[in-house]
C-alpha cells in the first residue's frame, strides 16, 4: 500500500514536473536544413545566414560532418538525425549505435550543442518493414549516450508523420493507428522515461489539400476566423481556430488514449509551399508568408493549443532553401525561406514576434563600391565575386537587367551586394579589401534589382514592417499573462453554428 502510494506520488511528481517544464519552457522556432539543391551553399554561408537570420535552432536530416563542425561555437542548438538508411544496422546491433553516437555526436559534442537525435523520419508511415526495430534504435542510441555521460543533454525521438494519428477532428477522438501499438507503446514509454518529447510532422498545407474544399483556407493558414468559422470539438466544446493546434492536440489525445499524458510535443516539420504546379493553385508566395509570420507569431507568443493553453509548442519550420533538386511536383521544391544564395524567398511580417527572422524586415543594407575606390582594385575583386566568390553574376552580361550602365563600378556594386547578401550579410563580407561599404540605399534602378532589396514589388516580398528587436526568451509572456485561445464569448450561442460540414 505504502509502496504503491509512493508510486503514485512519484507518479505524479512525474507528471507535474514534466508538464511544468514544458509550460515553463520558452518555445522556439526552429529551421530544417534540407540539402537537396544544385547550388547548396557551404556550410559556413549555411551558419553565416542562420547568424544573419537569428535562427538559433536548427535540425539536420544526417550528422553531417562540415556542418557539424561550421555550426561549432556559433549558439546555434542543432538536432541532428539518423537518416532511415542507416536505421536498420543501429537497431540491429547496439555496437553500431555505439559508433553511430562516438562518431557523430560525441565528436562534435560540446563544441556543437547537439541537443536532440531524430533517429529516423516518418518510419511508421513510410518505412513499415523497420518498424519492429524502431524502438531499439532509439534505445541502443540512447544507451551509447547515457554511456557518454550525455543522455540529460541530448534527447532521443524519432518524427511521425501525422497521418499516424486516425480522425484526427474532433481531436479528442484521435487515436494511433492500432496496428502500430505494439511499437507505439514500448515507444512512448521510452520517451516517457527519458524524458523526450513526441516528435511530430504537422502539414495543414496537404490537410487543407486533400479535404477537397472542406478545411477553408483560412483555418489551414492560422489567419483569424469569425467564430462561427472555427471547429468545435464537440466532445470538449473546445474551438479550434486552425488545423496547427487541432492536430497538436489530437496528438495529446492519442498519446493519452494509450494512457501516456506527460510526453510534450514538439513539431519538427511545419510549413507551405510557395509555388507550385498548376493543379496547386494555393501554393503561393502569399499563402506561404502568411502561413510561417502567422505560425511564428503563434508559436513565440506561447499561445500553446486549446488542451494545453501556455504550453511551449516548439517548431521547426520546413525549410530554410528551396530544394530545386527534390523530386515530384513543383511545390516540393518550393518550401523554403531563403534560395540558395541567401535572399529571401519572401519577406516575412513578423512585427512583434520578437528577434527571430527579423533581419530581413529590419532596415535593409546593402554592400557597394567605396567612393574613390581604385578602379583597379575594384575590377580585381569584380572578377573575384563572380569567380571563387560565386556569385550569380549573370544579370550584368550583355542584355540582361543590370548589364546597363556598363562599367566596372556599377557592376562591382551589383556583384558586392550579392555576395554580402550570399554570406547572410556576415561580418567582413563587404570588405573587398577595402573597396566596399555597407549602404541602406537600395542601389536597385529599373529592372535590376539588387540582392536584398526590399523593392522587389512584383509579389515576391511583401510589404516589410519593422519588428522588435528584443530576445523573445526574456520577452515571452509569463503564463499567468496567458489569454486562453478559447474566448468565452464562444461559449454562448454559437456552439450549434460551430460544427463545420466536415467533422
Ligand atoms: C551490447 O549488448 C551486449 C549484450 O546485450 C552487451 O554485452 C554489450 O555490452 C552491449 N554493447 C554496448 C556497446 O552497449
Ligand atoms: C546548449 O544550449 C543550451 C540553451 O542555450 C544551453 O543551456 C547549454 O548550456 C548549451 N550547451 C552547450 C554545450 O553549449
Ligand atoms: C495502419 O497501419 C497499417 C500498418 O502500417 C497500415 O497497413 C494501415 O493502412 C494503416 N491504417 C490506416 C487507416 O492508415
Ligand atoms: C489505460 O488505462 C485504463 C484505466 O487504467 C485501462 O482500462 C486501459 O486498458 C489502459 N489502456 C491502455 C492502452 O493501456
Ligand atoms: C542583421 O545583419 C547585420 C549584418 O550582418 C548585423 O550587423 C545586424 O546585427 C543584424 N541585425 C540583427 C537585429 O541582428
Ligand atoms: C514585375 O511585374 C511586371 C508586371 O507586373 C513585369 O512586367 C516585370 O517583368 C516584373 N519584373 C520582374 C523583375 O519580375
Ligand atoms: C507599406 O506599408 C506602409 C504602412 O502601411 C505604407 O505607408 C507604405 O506605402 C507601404 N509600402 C509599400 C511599398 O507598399
Ligand atoms: C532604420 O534606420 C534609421 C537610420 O539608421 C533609423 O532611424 C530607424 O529607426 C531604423 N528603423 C528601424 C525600423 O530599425
Ligand atoms: C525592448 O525591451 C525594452 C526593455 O524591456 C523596452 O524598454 C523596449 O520598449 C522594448 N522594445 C521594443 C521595440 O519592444
Ligand atoms: C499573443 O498573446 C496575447 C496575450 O496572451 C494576445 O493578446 C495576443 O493577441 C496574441 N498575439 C498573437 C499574434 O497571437
């Protein structure tokens, strides 16, 4: 009796310390670094744009070795993963877990702050034949680093896609897929012991897809609805606002249908597409902008979800650069923030939203030819940008945009300002030995615009509005400052407006 009060009480020590950490925690937004371009850039343009950018999370999709080592020192925390090749031989044998761990984490491990290993993405769902040795690999993972003295400094998980979860609306009816229990239950204790979170792919791009019309836009892009726009859950009579939280919390209903309450959840993949084929008409610069400043903000303001108001909801946002070389339709190359040469893909409203992103809305500067400059110097680094510097110097050739007005100072400029904007406007990248300088004039005349310029009216960046520059860590609300979600005016009239068609 004694033994099982104390259990009990242990239990729920558990319980409230876990979840409080999660409340106490100030949520981050995080960026996934896809590798799949023509053009990837170094990884220390990679690190110099995350610096530039304030991104100070990232998650690699492999322990890269160049990546690890440029992200060393640089206050960026990193989640590393073990691709689903590599799976197999990890969950095999705890030797090769052992390697896995020495090699990739312990050797970059505190320099790098590795601070959490996805082993393996979607395996459930894509990869079903490893699914018996899924729950393995994240043990023998985690016995190499508990062995490494590094298991409290580095979580093991591994990412589900959220079509795991079955009649995900009304979240509070949400459950796995129960053929999958045997793995879903040995993993969520092994998450619950150590301490992880439940790693979770939120997609309301294809959501809003696939419901051929039913899930409106609005609800799918996080803008705000009128209340009788929003979804009831009928059971709870709690109003969703948008699929980001209902799927969230679905996931909280799962977890808690197989009797697991504590786990948080951490979103690793979120996102939209900005282009995309014609029979993807909502894959725009618009919808992707709205949907990642709406997210951030909904994110940093520590909103949490309906079930769990205040609840840190960390996320990765998917991704940091257009893929060009991904595979299937267009909008798969299109996820991305930035292209390859650190300009961004559209500019994000995100006043308010603390420091996070806010370079780009910031006060736009641009790298230019020093006044008085020597000619010669200054052809000298010319041919160097467009070289080893590898800049993309087609717009000055004869006929393009900014061929015109032909000499080497106007063309220097327009190469200076494109490596300053490729290195992520680092330090000493507009240097040239002496003959750049740092402007906020948009050097930008006619059809030639310049790399960084806000000026670009054509759709791709909107209009930019100067955010706060204070740290979001010291800044976010406390939870008592918490206004729930659920408005209480909602609670009066419009429960049977509420249900939408498709629930
Ligand atoms: C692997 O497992 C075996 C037996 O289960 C154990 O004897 C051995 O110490 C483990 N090795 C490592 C590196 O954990
Ligand atoms: C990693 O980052 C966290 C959060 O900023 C910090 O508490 C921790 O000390 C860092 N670890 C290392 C090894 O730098
Ligand atoms: C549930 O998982 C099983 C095994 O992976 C799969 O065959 C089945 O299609 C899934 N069910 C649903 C409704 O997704
Ligand atoms: C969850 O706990 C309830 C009550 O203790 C029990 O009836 C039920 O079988 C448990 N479910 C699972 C999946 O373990
Ligand atoms: C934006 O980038 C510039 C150039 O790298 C840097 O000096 C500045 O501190 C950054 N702004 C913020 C708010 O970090
Ligand atoms: C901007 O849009 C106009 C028409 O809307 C078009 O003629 C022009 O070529 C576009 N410029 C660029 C740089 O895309
Ligand atoms: C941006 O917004 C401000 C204030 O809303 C407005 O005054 C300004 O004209 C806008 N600029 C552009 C380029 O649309
Ligand atoms: C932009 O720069 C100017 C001049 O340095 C400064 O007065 C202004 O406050 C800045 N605006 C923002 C939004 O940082
Ligand atoms: C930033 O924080 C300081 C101190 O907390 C405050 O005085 C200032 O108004 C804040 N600035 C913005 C733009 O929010
Ligand atoms: C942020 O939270 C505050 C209070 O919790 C709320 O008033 C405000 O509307 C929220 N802002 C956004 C953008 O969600």
């Amino acid at each position: 009796m004694a033994a099982l009060l104390l259990l009990f009480i242990s239990l729920s020590l558990a319980l409230s310390a876990s979840l409080a950490a999660a409340v106490d925690e100030a949520p981050f937004i995080g960026v996934n670094i896809g590798t799949d371009l023509s053009d990837m850039p170094h990884p220390t343009q990679v690190v110099a744009l995350l610096k530039a950018q304030q991104i100070k999370h990232v998650r690699l999709y492999d322990a890269d070795r160049g990546m690890l080592t440029a992200l060393a020192n640089s206050g960026i925390q990193v989640m590393v993963s073990v691709p689903n090749d590599q799976l197999l031989g990890i969950g095999q044998s705890n030797s090769t877990a052992a390697n896995w761990v020495s090699k990739n984490i312990v050797a970059h491990y505190p320099s790098t702050n590795i601070t959490a290993i996805c082993v393996g993405s979607e395996v459930l769902t894509t990869l079903p034949n490893a699914a018996p040795i899924l729950v393995s690999s994240l043990k023998y993972i985690n016995s190499a680093l508990v062995a490494s003295n590094l298991d409290r400094q580095i979580k093991v998980s591994t990412s589900f896609a959220s079509s795991l979860i079955l009649d995900s609306f009304p979240p509070s009816q949400a459950f796995f897929n129960k053929s999958l229990n045997p793995v879903m239950v040995p993993l969520l204790s092994f998450l619950q012991s150590t301490g992880s979170y439940l790693m979770l792919n939120v997609y309301p791009y294809y959501d809003y897809m696939q419901s051929n019309g039913v899930i409106p836009l609005d609800y799918a892009l996080l803008e705000p609805l009128p209340p009788n726009k929003e979804a009831v859950d009928a059971n709870t009579l709690v109003h969703y606002s948008n699929v980001f939280d209902a799927m969230v919390d679905a996931a909280y209903f799962a977890m808690s249908d197989l009797n697991f309450t504590n786990i948080p959840v951490l979103v690793t993949e979120t996102g939209w597409p900005s282009k995309g084929d014609p029979n993807e008409p909502d894959a725009t610069l618009d919808n992707a902008n709205t949907y990642n400043s709406n997210l951030i903000r909904h994110v940093l303001n520590k909103t949490g979800t309906p079930k769990h108001p205040g609840m840190a909801v960390s996320t990765y946002i998917y991704e940091l650069y257009n893929e060009d070389t991904k595979s299937g339709p267009l909008s798969e190359k299109n996820w991305g923030l930035f292209n390859a040469n650190g300009e961004p893909v559209y500019v994000m409203n995100l006043a308010g939203s603390g420091s996070v992103l806010a370079n780009d809305t910031a006060n736009q500067t641009f790298c230019t030819v020093k006044d008085g400059a020597d000619r010669k110097m200054v052809q000298a680094a010319l041919d160097w940008a467009c070289g080893a510097g590898k800049v993309d110097c087609s717009a000055l050739l004869q006929g393009q945009t900014c061929y015109e007005p032909d000499n080497v100072i106007a063309h220097a400029a327009y190469a200076f300002d494109a490596y300053y904007h490729q290195m992520g406007k680092g330090p000493g990248t507009c240097d040239f030995k002496g003959v750049a300088t740092v402007t906020t004039t948009d050097p930008s005349h006619g059809t030639c615009v310049y790399p960084g310029s806000g000026g670009k009216q054509n759709g791709t960046m909107v209009n930019v509005t100067a955010p706060s520059m204070n740290s979001t860590a010291s800044d976010s609300p406390g939870v008592g400052d918490h206004h729930s979600v659920i408005r209480f005016t909602m609670l009066f009239g419009l429960l049977a407006l509420g249900l939408l068609a498709w629930l």
